[in-house]
C-alpha cells in the first residue's frame, strides 16, 4: 500500500517498446514512479511485487490479451484503476472494457500532454477516494447509527407507507423499513447488512443504486425514475437520490420505492379501450372519407360554393380524425411494446435520402427547398427497427414542411457524435414561443396562434416520435427563435445500451 505523501507507482503493459519507453519517460517527469511489462502474465508479476495503484494496459497483445489481464487485475486489486490503451479498431473493445470495470482508456496514437491528463486525473481520483475514507473514518454519527437508534425518527420511517432503503458510500443497506420489505415481498424478519443486490432483483437498480451511493451523481436531475416487475406481477417505482453530509459529500443513497400495480392495470385497459374503439371507427371513417372525396369530385362545379366549402371540410375533417386514430393506434402499440421489436441493421443515412426524396414533393408544391447533408460519410449502421425510424424523421420533416412557409427551406444534416449518430432537422419556419418549448412533446398540445389555426394536425405526432426515439436508447432536443425557425436534434446510439 502506498503511504499518504508517497508517488504513485504506475505500470505500463504495452508489447511495443516505443510506447512503454515514451510512457514512462513522460510520466516519471511529473513525479509518477513506473514500471512496465511487454506482457500480461508479466504485467502480473509485476503487480504482485510493487502494488501499482495505476495500469496502462494495452487490449492487443501476443499471448494473455488485455481483457484477461483486466480480469484477473480485477480480482488481484479492485482499487487499481486500469486505463486501456486501444487503437481506433479497438475502440468498442474498450467501450466494452470500460463496462467490465476499467477506469478510462486513451486511443493511439496518444500524444504527451493527452497521456498526462488521463494518468492525473486517475491520480485525482485516487486522492479524492483516500480524502473520502479519511472524513468517512472522521465522522462520529454515520448512517450505521440509523439502524441502532430508537429514535422518533426512526419510527417516523418505519411507519411509512411507501418503501424506504437506506445504503451507505459501500452499497450496504443500512436502513430498512416494513413497507419496503413487505413490497419487495422479503421476510418480514429480515435485517440490514448486506449487499445492496440482496434486497432488490432487479440489476439495473442495483447498478443505479450503487453508482449513487459511491456518489456518481452529483444532480438529481441526472438521476431516473426506475419501474420493474416482482415475479408475481407487480410493479414498483424506484426513485433514488444521494444522502449528503453537512459538507455536501455523498453518505450513501435513498431508494423509495411506490407500488404503482394499479396505475399499470388503468393504463393497460386505457390502451386496450383506445385501441378497441380507434379500430371499430376507422374502418367507417374510411368509407365516409371516400364517399364524401367520391360526392365532391362529382359535384364539383355544379353545387353552389357555400355547398361545396361545407363538403371539402368535412373531407378534411374526416381525414383529420382517420389522421388521429391512426396515431392513436400507434401509442398504443408503443405503449404495449409491440414496436420495435424487429429490430435489423439499419443504414440511416440511406433511410434519410429515401425519406427526403419521398417528400421532395411536398416541399415542391409549396415552393420549399429540402436538402440532406451528409457532414460526416462515415456513417455506421445502426440496430433497429426500420419502420420506427422512417416514423420518426418522417414525422420531424413532414412538420417541418408544414410548419414553414411558402418559399422556405428545410435542411437535414446527419454526422457522428461519439458513440451516437446525430440528426438535426433545421427549418426558418414559424418557430416555437419559448413558453412552448417545454410542452410541445405533451399529447394533444399544438402551438395555435395566426400562422397556425388552419392547420390541421392531431397533436400525437411529436409525442409518437419522442416515444420511438426513447425506445431507441436515444434523445431527442428542440431549440426553436420564433419568426426564424426551429432545429430538432435526434441522437441514436450506434448500438443501444
């Protein structure tokens, strides 16, 4: 172990001499002792003798490759932070080993002050971790003393209706009461004192849970709600947030957790009656829509126009509400997990191009020019399901269309960001009143003033984009200057999750 004021021993894994050498040249100059290995079984001995605290560990190498190596670095010493030296080729393998516990990873070739940066700010963490531990050695009173201490506090807890989890900085439950128990359905006899995951099935809380705990979340708005199913049915709501101390660090998490069954059983038989009555009122819409298209074409001309104005709205009427069924139809499947679930290799850009041709008319009637910009040609496929993602730009641009006046233009352009492809759908439309910004993606909710009273729409579409687009792992943002126009932002990750 290394005394606090002592330097911190890094080691180098690296089969070619250049890096190792350049490594250690750099770092030894900013007071980091090295060693280093040309391979994994001697990276391991190495580890055994000096105890490093940090590892640069390259993926590629003859004999035990880096992800072995960061196994058993794994199991040797969880506290070593492993940073992965990879090559462009690699970069998903490192994605990967980051997942597997790796702390960072720096791509080749890496230029000095690139090394410097990522070795200091393991070195930074390593620091806080030891000022952690020190103040959590400090404390007189910590979250322990919850679980012993027959306060009014503590029967205030015990007495409430939801659920109440209580971990500390480690992931061990220190605190929790009959109603959570009774709603994760454990003996009524158990105790706190153990792993976090021995109280709660579900892995993607746990992993929430943990991460909060050690104090990765530092706003709460970056935490979310989490729903999963108990085996015998029911649905619970977990909603989690840091305990701080009186100097704002992390003492561990709460987790409440609400039964929402109910909620769940209303919403499933919403769906089912929306979906029942949107699917006996199309098929006579449909043919009142036609008959009433078919009597206007017939007439025309030879009807007084007051005659003909109150047919020609009532087609469009008619083909707004087929238009809000059919959007109504599509929620529902979303709600009901039954989209997406065919999901293929999908190149987006291709999907793109086929959906601005396939539009290009609808732009020329108005007189608007619509372009595609690719800015970025490396563009990798995607997993998905086809048909939610031609809804989702086809919906993005079709309101643009609509949205922006005779003459306008409508720009899309697609590159890559990070491990996302990135779509804007750029208009010098209408815009959005900023007092809207915020609810443009609630059901029914349509911006109406002047511009846009006789424009017929059903208020779902946005809301059915921002559902597939979730669905997809992905994000969706809208800035908007009214009078200028409106940029829709898609991120979709290159490989969910």
């Amino acid at each position: 172990m290394n005394k606090e004021g002592e330097a911190i021993r890094v080691l180098v894994v690296d089969d070619e001499r250049d890096i190792r050498e350049g490594s250690e040249r750099i770092l030894s100059r900013i007071g980091f002792q090295l060693s280093t290995a040309a391979r994994g079984d001697e990276a391991l001995e190495v580890v055994g003798k000096v105890h490093p605290k940090i590892v640069l560990l390259d993926l590629k190498m003859p004999g035990m490759d880096g992800m072995e190596v960061l196994q058993r670095l794994r199991e040797m010493d969880p506290s070593i932070l492993v940073i992965i030296i990879t090559g462009y080729a690699t970069v998903e393998t490192a994605i990967q080993a980051m997942k597997q516990g790796a702390y960072d990873f720096i791509p080749k070739p890496f230029q000095p002050d690139q090394l410097r940066l990522v070795v200091k700010r393991a070195a930074e963490h390593i620091r806080l971790t030891r000022e952690a531990k020190k103040l959590e050695q400090e404390k007189t009173r910590t979250l322990q003393d919850l679980d012993t201490e027959k306060s009014r506090l503590r029967t205030i807890i015990e007495s409430l209706p939801y659920g109440v989890m209580v971990t500390n900085t480690q992931g061990q439950v220190v605190l929790i009461n009959p109603s959570c128990k009774q709603m994760l359905k454990l003996p009524p006899d158990s105790t706190a004192g153990r792993a976090i995951q021995d109280y709660i099935a579900d892995g993607i809380l746990c992993n929430l849970g943990l991460d909060i705990s050690k104090g990765r979340y530092v706003d709460y708005g970056d935490i979310p709600e989490q729903e999963f199913t108990l085996s015998d049915g029911t649905y619970l709501r977990a909603i989690a947030q840091p305990v701080l101390g009186e100097r704002k660090e992390c003492l561990g998490a709460i987790i409440n957790f609400i039964d929402i069954t109910n909620l769940k059983t209303m919403d499933r038989l919403k769906s089912e009656f929306v979906a029942k009555v949107s699917h006996e009122l199309r098929s006579p819409l449909s043919t009142i829509h036609e008959q009433i298209a078919l009597v206007v074409g017939d007439l025309m001309g030879s009807q007084p126009q007051q005659h003909q104005h109150l047919l020609s709205r009532a087609k469009e009427k008619t083909q707004g509400l087929i238009s809000l069924i059919g959007d109504l139809l599509d929620l529902s499947r979303i709600e009901e997990g039954t989209i997406c679930q065919k999901p293929k290799a999908v190149k987006l850009n291709e999907v793109m191009k086929n959906i601005v041709d396939f539009l290009s008319v609808k732009a020329s009637a108005k007189n608007q020019s619509l372009a595609f910009d690719l800015l970025n040609p490396d563009i990798p496929e995607i997993t998905a399901d086809p048909l939610a993602v031609e809804s989702i730009f086809g919906n993005l641009i079709a309101n643009a269309l609509t949205y922006t006046p005779e003459g306008g233009s409508i720009r899309i352009e697609m590159d890559r960001a990070g491990i996302n492809i990135r779509t804007k759908v750029i208009d010098n439309g209408f815009g959005i009143p900023e007092k809207y910004i915020d609810k443009i993606f609630e059901r029914f909710f349509r911006v109406k003033d002047e511009r846009t009273r006789y424009i017929t729409g059903t208020g779902l579409g946005l809301p059915i984009v921002k559902e597939l687009v979730t669905s997809l792992g992905g994000i969706i943002e809208v800035s908007s200057t009214l009078g200028q126009g409106s940029t829709f932002t898609v991120l979709i990750p290159i490989q969910k999750g």
